[in-house]
C-alpha cells in the first residue's frame, strides 16, 4: 500500500515524499538511500568492515541509515578493543571519493 501512496503522490500529485518515508525496494523495505559527494545515489545498507593483517574479517557492521564515514571509525576501534582486549597496531580508513573540481 505505501509503493501505490507514495507513487500517487510523486506521479499524479506532484508531490515530494521524504526520504525517511520513501519505499525504495519492495523486496527489502528496509533498504536505505546512501549518497556519496551529493551526486552518487546508491541503494542498499553501509557495511563496516574490520580485517586482520591477513585480510582475515575480524568485525562487521551493518549500519541503519547514512552516517557519515568518519563518524564511525573510533566505535569500530573501541568495537575491536571490547571483542579481543587490545587496540590495533595500526588503522587504516577509506577516503572515500575524491572531491571533484569545479
């Protein structure tokens, strides 16, 4: 009923419907909108990983919405600290996309 709702409004009504309120995947409801630099929508859930030196997969979390990338770098190392007792030697984090130029 909300995909039939929410089409009425944006098609026949003109109307904006929020993102919050937005069905983006009738087979995954709970799928979130992620949009990187304004500009690159994608749709599906934001996974944070933590690997070994190994490349081995020592954490994973599947996060609601879409928190901002470095928002979540000191939980995921106090995450490691918790499940093992010690902090890592080293950490390393994905930049993200670089910035396009004007």
């Amino acid at each position: 009923m909300r995909v039939i709702d929410q089409t009425v409004l944006r098609v026949i009504k003109g109307e904006k419907v929020a993102a919050s309120e937005k069905v983006v995947s009738v087979f995954e409801p709970h799928t979130d909108i992620i949009v990187k630099d304004r500009c690159d929508t994608q749709y599906g859930h934001k996974l944070n990983l933590t690997t070994g030196l190994r490349g081995m997969v020592l954490d994973v979390v599947v996060e609601e919405g879409n928190p901002a990338d470095s928002s979540r770098l000191l939980p995921m190392i106090k995450r490691i600290e918790a499940c093992y007792g010690k902090l890592p030697r080293q950490v390393a984090a994905d930049a993200g996309y670089p910035k396009k130029s004007s």
